[in-house]
C-alpha cells in the first residue's frame, strides 16, 4: 500500500495540531453493579456457549448482539437495561406449573419451606426454576442442556423425562428492577463527577465533551451534572441539523456564559461538527471498532484547536469492557498491516472468534 499511496496524518508536524493525550481510568463497579454484572455474564455465557456449540450464532446474531448490548449497559448504569436478560430470548414454550395443581403444590411447599436450596445439576440456587413430571426442581437451562447430552431421563430419579414433562415457574417478583433504579448514581457516573470537579477546580472556564452510545445515559447525566453545579447542553441523533447546528454554536459560547459541558451521542458525533470548543473529552464506554471512538475525538482534536486535548476513557474494571479493550488493539493491528480501507460490514460485525474472547470462552 505504502507504493500506491500518499497520505495526511496528524503526526506530520506541518499540519500544526496541539498534542492530543489518551488515558484509560479504570472505574471499579460498586458492590451491588458488580452482584448483578456477574450474574448477568455468566447467564450471558451460557446462552453465547450454547449457540456456539449448536452452530446457531449467525441465526441468532441479533440476539447475540443484544445481550452483549446489555453487559455493556450495566458497566455504565443498571438503569440502562432491564432487569432479566433472558427477555431478549425467544419466549419458552414449558407449561405454566400452574396448569398442575398437585405440581404446583409440591413447588409452593418448597419455596415457602424458606431453606435455600439447589439445583441438582449446577449446584446453584436456580434460576429460571423448573420442575419435572416426577417433582423434581431445576435451572430451566440446565434440564434442557441434560435433556439433550444424556439418555432422556430425570438426573435425580431416572424417571422417562421429555421437554413436555418439564412446567415452568411463574416469575418472581423482580428484585432486581428495584436494582435497577437505585437511588444512588452508578460508579462511572460518581467517577465522572468527580473527575470533572478536578477538572474544573484547575480551570473553571474549559469545556469538556461527554461521548455515550446511549441516548438514555445523555438523559440521567443531565440532572447529576446540573446538581454538581455544571451548565450542561445536549447533542443526539434526535436532532434535526437546525437543532444540531444552534447546540454547536451554543456550545460556543466562552464560560461563565456559556455551557461547559456537552452531552454528545458517539454515533451523532462522530462526524462533520466541530466541537473545538472543548478541550477534553470523556468517552462512557468503548466501542467495537476504534476508528467510530477515534472519529468522535477529532471533532475535538482538529484544525481550529488551540489547547493541547486530554482524551479520557472510563472502563469498568474486570468486565467485557476491558475485553472490548482488546478487540480494539487487534483490530488497530489489523489495520495498519492492511493500511486502509474497510468495508462498512467490517466496521459492523463481531465475527466468531471476537464473540468467544469477549465472553471469555
């Protein structure tokens, strides 16, 4: 490539750009996020495990891409998401216990038994609870898996066992939408705030840029900045280029008149605006492809900037993120071995391999 081409880059000291500095802060989820983002990964794991070894990931690619949707979404705020990640999965077709009253009988008595008590199989409190024509409980994915590995049959007591002996349990009462909503804000929100009071203590007249992939992330950031006593401006996909164009030239504005902070969706903003105005930029989350992120800063690091730009990533320590990390690298590697073009549906997709090393398989 390099005989065929000629190429700008900002490294080139004639295009006279003030430097640009990346730096990765690692957010550590607080005792309550981290309970539920490990719960959610290891049921994500399974889900992911079972359509790799069924060779259905291309035919369940969306929900595949959804559920990654979600983990990420927790590392941010559990506000984000609902409460039950198996709402992305197609609806069970078990029996409601219900419709077996001496079952359901048998399963109230338990519950209401009040010890704790495992699945037979995971040896784990189980999730999902089932419970068989000769009244035995387990996790609904694991009586299904066995179902499918071993001669069909109960693991407990040998009993001829199909999937149309198996009732499923009515849904308990969701701990963990009250979870969801909690009353205090999530750990990179509490991160962030205190980083930005730094930031403004040093210098109370710069701008900062917040880039998010989620517009409802945008909506919760405005009334905790607002209270911590920033002017604070909005700028997403739902805007219509009038609207983008008067948030950019409000953002404009010097301080203490003018916004300090900008709330941007990456998508929004990864292209076409200038956003010079601002000296440092804070990315939520990361994204797949580093060149959607690396866009998105150089609305901030273009011609037309005066001050040197701080460049910060917020990453939830020990969660998909940090693997997201990874892909990122390999793909900036990939890159400049090929030197250039990649199509839109390389941008796009998560190939096999990608999918394994972001759910640890």
């Amino acid at each position: 490539m390099a005989a065929i081409s000629l190429r700008r880059t900002k490294d080139k000291g004639f295009i006279g750009l003030p430097s640009k500095s990346i730096e990765t802060f690692f957010v550590d989820l607080h005792e309550e996020e981290r309970r539920v983002y490990d719960q959610m990964e290891e049921e994500a794991r399974n889900i992911v495990k079972d359509y790799i070894s069924d060779e259905s990931v291309v035919r369940n690619y969306s929900t595949v891409l959804s559920i990654l949707v979600r983990l990420r979404q927790i590392c941010t705020d559990l506000a984000l998401c609902p409460a039950d990640l198996r709402a992305l999965l197609p609806p069970s077709q078990l029996e409601d216990v219900k419709n077996n009253p001496a079952l359901l009988q048998k399963l109230l008595s338990v519950l209401q038994d009040g010890e704790d008590f495992d699945c037979p199989i995971c040896i784990s409190p189980p999730r999902d609870i089932v419970i068989t024509c000769c009244a035995h409980i387990f996790c609904e994915s694991c009586i299904l898996k066995t179902l499918k590995r071993t001669k069909p049959c109960c693991p407990m007591c040998r009993h001829p066992l199909s999937e149309s002996d198996l009732f499923k349990a009515p849904p308990e009462s969701s701990q963990m939408t009250s979870e969801g909503s909690s009353s205090h804000p999530s750990s990179k929100v509490a991160a962030l705030l205190k980083l930005l009071s730094t930031s403004r203590d040093a210098s109370p007249s710069s701008k900062s840029v917040m880039f998010s992939q989620f517009r409802k992330m945008l909506l919760l950031l405005e009334e905790p900045l607002k209270e911590a006593g920033f002017k604070v401006i909005r700028l997403d996909g739902t805007m219509n280029a009038k609207r983008r164009a008067q948030v950019i030239k409000d953002f404009g504005v010097p301080a203490p008149e003018g916004p300090t902070i900008l709330l941007a969706s990456l998508k929004a903003s990864s292209a076409g605006i200038n956003l010079t105005a601002a000296s440092t930029v804070y990315l939520l989350e990361p994204w797949w492809n580093p060149a959607v992120e690396e866009q998105a800063m150089d609305r901030v690091h273009r011609i037309g900037q005066k001050e040197d730009v701080k460049i910060v990533r917020l990453i939830a320590r020990n969660t998909i993120e940090e693997r997201i990390l990874q892909l990122q690298e390999n793909k900036r590697l990939l890159a400049r071995k090929a030197f250039g073009r990649r199509s839109q549906k390389g941008q796009r997709e998560i190939s096999r391999d990608d999918l394994s090393a972001l759910m640890n398989l």
